[in-house]
C-alpha cells in the first residue's frame, strides 16, 4: 500500500487562477482549516507522507481491490480490457473515506472537537462520521431533505456512527432557500459551524487536499496494473466536483509528467442533468449557498441553477473542483456528460455480469467506460467510487421503466451563468 | 529586549509585506498601521487568502506554524496576526 500521496500540482506547467475575495468586506478574519491542508492545497511539494494514524485506517480497507472486469467487458461490446478499481468496499459504501480520515485527522490535531458538513447523496456524511468516530470527533451532517428521505439508511448509518444528522432544509440556520440543494445544505453546515466554539466546517471534496488524498486510488492502480503486466491509454471517473475522478486519473498524469509512463487520455463522466464540464462556462463562482467564501476559478453552470432531483446526488453540483476545471480548461481532461437511464443501465449491466451493485454515480463512470472501450487501443481503467446498496430504489424505478432523462435546458444554462465574471486568459497563466 | 524588538520588527515587516500582497495593494510596509484592520477599507484579507498568507509566512520567517494556535482564533487588525507569529516564531525557533 502507498505510504504518500502525490499532488499533480508541480506537473501543471501553470498557476491555478487565484480565487476572487467576496464584494462585502469588514469584520475579523477567524480560520477554521488547518494549516496543513493549506499547504497541501497550495504547496507544489510532489509527495505527502501520509500521518501515521491514517495510514492504520487505510490499511483497515486498503489496498482496494482491481480487477479486470471480463464480464462486463463481453456485456458492452468492449474491444479492450476495462479494468475496474472499486471503492465501496469500506464502511462508508465510496471513495470519500480516504479523505474524510485525513481531514478528520487534522481537524483533530488543530483543535477542533466538532465537525459539519453538508451532504448530497450521504456518502460523504457517512465517511465523515466513520472518520470522526475513528479519530474521536463530534460530527454534525446537513443532508439533502429529498436525498435523506429517498435514503433513509443512509441517516441511519450516519447516526449509528454517532453523528447527528439535520435534513435541510433544518430550521437551524437562517438558510432556507437559494442555490441548488446540495449548496444549500453546505451553506447550512458553513453557517452552524460558525455558531459554536471548538466546530468547523469540512468540505467533502474538490478542494486540492481532498483531490490529493484521493491519489491513494490512482498510486495503488497503477501498480496494481503493473504487477498484471496490464496497461490502459484510457482512465475513466464520474464526476461531481472531481474527487474520485481526480483521485484515479491525476496520478497517471503526474506519471506521464515526470516521463515515468506514456500518456493516457483522462475521461471525466459528469450527468447530463448537471453538465458543467461539457456546456457550462469557464468563470468565478461561489461554492455553496451561501456565497460568504471566495469565489473559485471552475467550470460552472451557476450556482443559482435549480438542478432538477436525480438518482445520482453525488453529482448535483454546480461546479467543477477547480484544479481539474484548470485541467479541462488547458485541454488534459476530456468530458462527456451521460444521463442517468444511460448510467442505471451500465450500472444493472456491471451488477449482472460483475456482481457488484454500483452507486448510480458510478454507472455513469461505467456508461463512460462503456463508450471508452470501443475507442481505447489499449484498455480502460474505471473507477467504481461506491457500492449502490443504499440505492435500489434507483435500480427499482430503472427496472419499472420509470427512469428519465433530465438533460439541462439550455435557457436556464445560460440565465444561470449570465452574471458570471468569466475567467481571463491572462489569469490562467501558461508559464 | 533588542533581540526581542528586532524579531518583532522582522515579523511585523513580513506581516505586512504579505497583507498588502495579498489585498493586491501598491503600498509600503510603512503606509500600514499595527491597528489597521486585516478585512476592512484598506486591507482585504478573506479567511482562505488568510490561511495561504500564513503558509507564505512559514517560507518568508522560516517557520512551522502550528494549527492549533490559528483554528478558532479570531484576528481583527495587523497586530493581533503579527502577537499570534510572534509568540510562535519564540516558541519553535
């Protein structure tokens, strides 16, 4: 198992756009991230050890396994090997532990006794609160309400690991609409963190920490498909905000850098309900509902567009993670978005022929990898980021022909992102 | 007690050479008081820019600032920021 993590930050070439303060000014200046993760997020140091303490929590569920997937392969049609790296296997059902340990440990050695956040599907909430409950944390969850009430064992999860769990809306914080419902619940934990002493916010992913720890998926396939003597020119991810994507792609980059490796082409699967990569704008936005931090140079289809429900909340976000929309933008990352019949689909057909239920959001890696596969010379590596156990209701209604597409309407693409300052060339630095 | 002054004359400088880089400003060192608010009407120091100010710092002061001396804290003007470094350049140095 990797005992470091790689950052993809010195193989850029370039500066990420520096994010924009907001309009309002005056008040103190109060922290609540520890300083390591600052570094981590803007250091062009290459490798992080990983503490001590995490690496025993690690070692608990990893390595993950990989596998080559030669069912799955027959069932689409693929001219290639696919190769699938799957993070469900660990208590919290998906890739977000492997962040959620780091973070909760270095809230902990900062100070702080409690930690909040905000949560779409509950994948992040539930790894928060094994982190918290492995490194001695309180842990407060604002979920999605629909998301919560479509997954109620989710909350049950969440809870039987010790945290508290508000549906937000909650009625706790002065937030009761504005943004899409994943900002919303993340402007709620912003603004409850703030409101108790020894509490802080924790964002589950996009950030360049979060992206880094997430190197653990990538480091371990590459040498994983080493040791098969196996080889791939395709790496395959869903995305949300980037995490898992960045996690298993970034590293092959970094590889491909450091002339260790031949390049691979970086595939990013976004669903066509929240296309930010494939049809939204290049600009600053905020990140959450609350607009109160800074705005974040990212691929956005506004943070005001009312994203319609789907089976997929892990990918209800506005916004890409703005190291990898810094990658798109300079043209390393390709994307293309699927919708979710599309995704469910891939997902029932890797459950039939692999016998791993996937997260909804990584049958649209699947969907991704589908496609791949009939382009790819070599072979393709998916990351399957989470298991689907938690939701079969999704797999019901595909089954029951109840599954629609919610393609984004281009009026309210454009309606969304039209007050959006774009980001300039001479801001996004070539060296 | 000189030894004293002139690493708080040291910190102070790198202090405010980074609050005014950060709030993007063409001004001195000297044009900014000790009591000149770090968010207000001159200086525009966000919580985020602050925690990369800080890291920048380390390298500038060649340091290792502990976490939890800035978690929780809150930091009003130039002087609380330039006490909080001070006491933590002493500390580790």
């Amino acid at each position: 198992m990797t005992a470091a993590w790689r950052s993809v930050l010195p193989h850029l070439g370039y500066d990420l756009p520096p994010d924009l303060t907001p309009e309002r000014t005056g008040g103190p200046v109060s922290t609540g991230l520890p300083l390591e993760l600052v570094r981590q997020s803007i250091s062009l140091r290459e490798w992080w050890d990983i503490p001590e303490e995490v690496l025993a929590q690690y070692r608990k569920y990893r390595p993950t396994p990989l596998w080559r997937a030669h069912a799955f392969e027959k069932e689409v049609d693929a001219r290639v090997p696919v190769y699938v790296k799957y993070e469900g296997g660990n208590i919290s059902g998906s890739h977000k532990l492997n962040t959620a340990l780091a973070q909760a440990f270095y809230y902990k050695r900062a100070g702080v006794t409690e930690v909040v956040t905000g949560t779409g599907a509950g994948q992040w909430g539930t790894a928060l609160a094994a982190a918290c409950a492995a490194f001695g944390l309180r842990c407060t969850v604002f979920m999605v309400g629909g998301s919560l009430r479509d997954k109620p064992y989710r909350g049950s999860l969440m809870r039987l690991l010790g945290a508290t769990v508000h549906a937000s809306p909650s009625g706790l914080t002065s937030l009761t609409e504005g943004g899409n419902s994943l900002a919303l619940a993340i402007g709620e934990a912003v603004e409850y963190a703030r409101g108790g002493e020894g509490r802080a916010f924790c964002i589950g992913s996009g950030e360049n920490y979060s992206i880094l720890h997430q190197s653990v998926i990538g480091l371990e396939a590459a040498d994983q498909l080493h040791a098969l003597g196996a080889e791939v020119d395709i790496v395959v991810g869903s995305v949300g905000a980037g995490s898992n994507f960045g996690g298993v792609a970034l590293p092959f980059h970094a590889r491909h850098r450091a002339g260790e490796a031949d390049a691979v082409r970086l595939l990013a699967v976004e669903s066509s309900a929240t296309p930010k990569l494939t049809r939204g704008v290049y600009a600053y936005d905020h990140t959450d509902a609350t607009g109160s931090g800074p705005m974040e140079a990212m691929y956005s289809i506004g943070s005001s567009f009312p994203i319609p429900a789907s089976h997929s909340a892990g990918l209800r976000f506005h916004g890409a993670a703005k190291l990898l929309s810094a990658m798109r933008h300079h043209g390393s990352v390709d994307a293309v978005a699927v919708g979710q019949r599309e995704a469910l689909d891939a997902g029932r057909r890797f459950a039939v022929s692999e016998l791993v239920v996937p997260a909804p959001e990584s049958g649209h890696a699947l969907a991704g990898a589908a496609r791949a596969a009939r382009e790819s010379k070599r072979g393709v590596l998916v990351c399957v980021s989470g298991h689907g156990l938690l939701d079969l209701s999704a797999y019901d209604q595909l089954l029951a022909g109840r599954v629609r597409d919610l393609a984004a309407d281009d009026s309210a693409l454009a309606a969304a992102t039209a007050g959006l300052r774009l980001v300039e060339a001479d801001l996004t630095g070539v060296k | 007690m000189t030894t004293t002054h002139s690493r708080r004359d040291e910190v102070t400088l790198a202090v405010k050479r980074l609050v005014i880089r950060e709030s993007r400003l063409s001004l001195t060192p000297a044009d900014i008081a000790d009591d000149e608010p770090l968010n207000g009407a001159v200086l525009r120091i966000n919580s985020l820019g602050f925690l990369g100010m800080l890291v920048r710092l380390e390298d500038e002061l060649d340091v290792v600032l502990p976490d939890d001396l800035f978690t929780g804290k809150v930091f009003t003007v130039v002087s609380d920021l330039v006490d909080v470094v001070l006491r933590a350049v002493e500390e580790h140095r």
